[in-house]
C-alpha cells in the first residue's frame, strides 16, 4: 500500500519521529479514493478527534506556537490557548479574513489574558502577492493556491 510505503519512508529517518509521537507518520491518506489529502478530517480512517487532538502536544507555557491559515475565528489557536497558555503568533493574509480574526483576538487578548499576535500576511518561501477573487476563498482555504490573477490581494 502506498500509505506504508510513504510513512517507512518519513518514519525511518533518524531523528524524524520522536519515540512519544503518535500522529506524524499516520498520514492522512483515503484508502477507498486513493488520495493524500491535507488532514486526517476526510480521510475515512477514524483518526480525526477534534477533541483529543492536541493532547499529546508536548507544549508548555514557554513555548511559542506559529499558526498559519487561521481563516476567520482561529479555533485551533484558541483550543491551545486554552490548553497551554503558550505564546502563539497567528497568520492569516486574506484581508476580510484579517479583520474579523484580529478583532475576535482582541477580545481574547483583553479578556483571557492571551499572548497572542495576529499578523496580517502569509508564510512562504519568497514574498510575493497572490490576486484571489471572491470565488477563490468562499469557504475555502487558501493553502498552496497559486496567482489566480484576479480579484482581492
């Protein structure tokens, strides 16, 4: 099967899982369509557990997470908040995506206390500027989109 052929290859790096590890080398691959997908949420293996997810991240107060793609409300940024208590620097460069996730921050900053920045761009390996339409980002990520050449920047 493909999925054991990829994961012994990750898995038996050196150095490339640590012992404790319990979800890196179970990629998110859907047996039935033959596809490697983004995560574990539509793979049809059972392993997506929104609520024990995080639990065997090995995060402490002292540890700084980077939280690329928060979309508009950051929910996973806030379930390791709530966890850890950690710093936490969050990423989103869709602008109306931007507004409503700084402002809902905000608050969280305020109200709970959170070390929390949220910056209003992307991570990549070179800077550039991606044109997206409406279309491109209704209710969908942005994730290794290419310049669709138009629209909102």
């Amino acid at each position: 099967r493909l999925e054991i052929q990829i994961s012994s290859l990750l898995c038996d790096l050196p150095g490339s899982c640590p012992a404790e590890c319990d979800v890196c080398c179970q990629l998110p691959y859907n047996a039935r369509t033959g596809e490697m997908l983004v995560h574990h949420l539509h793979t049809e293996r059972g392993l997506w557990n929104e609520e024990k997810r995080f639990v065997s991240l090995p995060l402490t107060k002292e540890s700084v997470v980077v939280y690329v793609g928060a979309n508009t409300e950051g929910r996973d940024g806030k379930t390791i908040m709530d966890m850890f208590g950690c710093t936490i620097h969050i990423y989103e460069p869709v602008p109306m995506f931007n507004v409503q996730l700084a402002k809902l921050w905000d608050g969280y900053r305020s109200k709970l206390g959170y070390n929390a920045t949220v910056h209003n761009y992307g991570l990549g390996s070179s800077t550039r500027t991606v044109l997206l339409s409406p279309e491109d980002i209704d209710g969908q990520s942005t994730f290794g989109m290419a310049n669709s050449g138009a629209g909102v920047s």
